[in-house]
C-alpha cells in the first residue's frame, strides 16, 4: 500500500546535522513508515490468502468492521466530537474510495500474484500528482506529465494488455490504484478535519457499505480461519496506526518514497507462501513505476523548496 502524497508546506530538513531533533523525528518517521509498509503487505497477504476462501466483500468487511471497533475504543471519550466534520460529503466519498480500493484490491489478488498487484497499485503517487492538477489546481509541468506517462508505461508492462499472459483481474488492481488515489485528493479536500475525524469515517462509511453488501455472499467462517480474519483486522488498524504517525513526526515529501519497500515484501510473501515469483517483464514495470514515482516526488520536493526559499532558484 502506498502512503499519503506530500502536504503543501516547506522541505523537510532533510540535510539537518546529525543530532539536530528534527532529523531525529524525520528518521523516526522513516522507521514508522517501513515498519507500517511490512505490516500492510503482511496484510495484503492475508487479504489474498482469505480471498481464495471467501468472498472479497466479506473480507473487506471483516477488515473495516475490525477498524471501527478499535478505533471506536480509542477515542470513546471524545467519539462524538470526532465524528463532527466540516465536510461531510467529501469525508463519505472519501470512504466509498477507500472501500472501493480495498474491494477491488482483494478481489484481484484472487487472480494474480501479490507483487503484480502491489505494483499496479503503486501507480499512486503520479495518479495523485495528476489528480491534484486537475481537480485542486496544483501546477504540473510537463516534466511531471513525463514521469505520469512513463509510469502507466510500467503499469502496461506488468498488465500486458493483448498478450497471452494478460488476466483481466490485472485490471482491478488499475482501477484500484485510480480510486485510492481519488481518496487521497479527497483527504487533501477534507485536511479542515482532524485526522480522528477522517479515520472514523473511513472506517464507519466502510463498514455501513461493505455490511450492506455482505449478507448476500456471506458464508459460514470455519474454526481454523478464525486467525486470519482477526490479523487481518489487527493488522490494518496496527499499519494505519503507524502510518499516520510516521507521516506526523516527518514531512511526507522526505518519507514517502520509503513506501517502495513494500514491492521488495509483497515479492517475498509472494515467494514463502505461494511459490510464485514476478517474472521479468513485471519487473522491468515495477522498476519503471518507482523510478517515475520518485522522479515526480522530486519534483515537488524541488517545487516545495524554492517557494520555500531554502533551494536552487
């Protein structure tokens, strides 16, 4: 899973002198965010284990049903005023993305490896820089629209529309990775709101959608699967967790490209427990995606510094 894209705002300290405490907080920041990505493919693993048993939409319920509890327990004492928002329609949309992704995510990893998916999916970050152009605004100059091109080339190369190894669930993780990347604009439309407001909503739009959905593919939880529904659940809430606080210790234009790691993980967990390995041509994309990704983080990390006025002219 991809992290949140960077927040307007000045570059981190990146070249701070050692000791300095906000390189400190920035390398705590990176270490919360490895550990939150080895935690969601973790999770992504389960989600494809439990997807070949049950129905995608009873996973994805056990997983946002399992949020709201813990998150309705964290913040107990002050739960109504965290539910009031200013933005109420951008917060439920913002749910229904997320809800969207989660489903479509699961239900491709039925049908194609770990890796595969994990690297369509990270097509997030030139899909958010898009997005924020067109639907926020934001300038984008061709040098980022090149690095947008160049990674849905890899989304190609791993997809290989046309080809005989090409499988049509390859293309819900694509969607996916779109309507992850509408719920991040969205969380950027929504930033009036606390972050305990946006994750109670995620999780209670979530839960309300998936609940809704559910009774139709329900089927009976056997004993022995018990386990893996529980740590999916516990997972996510634990990834989440460490993820939002990763991303409030350091910039997110300093952490995020830390998020690659989880291509390096969904290979190995692809590897230990189904004995598949991504083949060349998804490695070439996935090198394609990453490699565009940080080009465009650059970019903004370079455009964020010079309005600042700490950077090259």
């Amino acid at each position: 899973m991809t992290p949140p894209e960077p927040s307007p705002g000045a570059l981190p300290p990146i070249l701070a002198p050692a000791g300095d405490p906000a390189r400190s907080a920035q390398l705590r920041g990176i270490l919360l965010l490895l550990l939150a990505i080895f935690l969601f493919t973790l999770m992504d693993a389960t989600g494809k284990h439990l997807s070949t048993l049950y129905h995608p939409v009873q996973v994805v319920w056990v997983r946002f049903v399992t949020n709201l509890a813990i998150v309705a327990v964290i913040f107990a004492p002050r739960l109504r005023h965290a539910l009031a928002t200013r933005r109420p329609a951008v917060q439920f949309f913002r749910g229904v993305t997320q809800f969207g992704s989660g489903l479509l995510f699961f239900s491709a990893l039925q049908f194609i490896g770990l890796a595969e998916a994990t690297a369509i999916m990270d097509l997030n970050p030139v899909l958010i820089t898009l997005g924020a152009a067109v639907f926020l605004g934001e300038s984008i100059g061709i040098r980022r629209i090149l690095g947008i091109l160049a990674a849905f080339c890899g989304a190609m190369l791993i997809i290989r529309p046309g080809a005989g190894v090409f499988h049509p669930a390859a293309l819900l993780a694509l969607t996916a990775a779109f309507t992850y990347a509408a719920g991040a604009i969205l969380t950027r439309m929504a930033r009036s709101d606390s972050t305990a407001t946006s994750i109670l909503w995620s999780a209670l739009v979530g839960t309300v959608l998936s609940s809704l959905a559910v009774p139709f593919v329900w089927q009976p939880i056997a004993a022995g699967d018990l386990w893996a529904f529980l740590l999916l659940g516990g997972l996510g809430t634990a990834a989440q967790a460490l993820l939002i606080r990763a991303f409030s210790l350091a910039e997110a234009a300093a952490i995020a490209p830390f998020g690659y790691t989880g291509l390096v993980w969904a290979g190995l967990w692809g590897w230990l427990f189904w004995g598949t390995l991504p083949d060349l041509w998804t490695l070439i994309g996935a090198l394609i995606i990453v490699a565009a990704g940080l080009y465009v983080w650059m970019r903004e990390a370079r455009a964020m510094n010079r309005a600042a006025g700490t950077g090259p002219q």
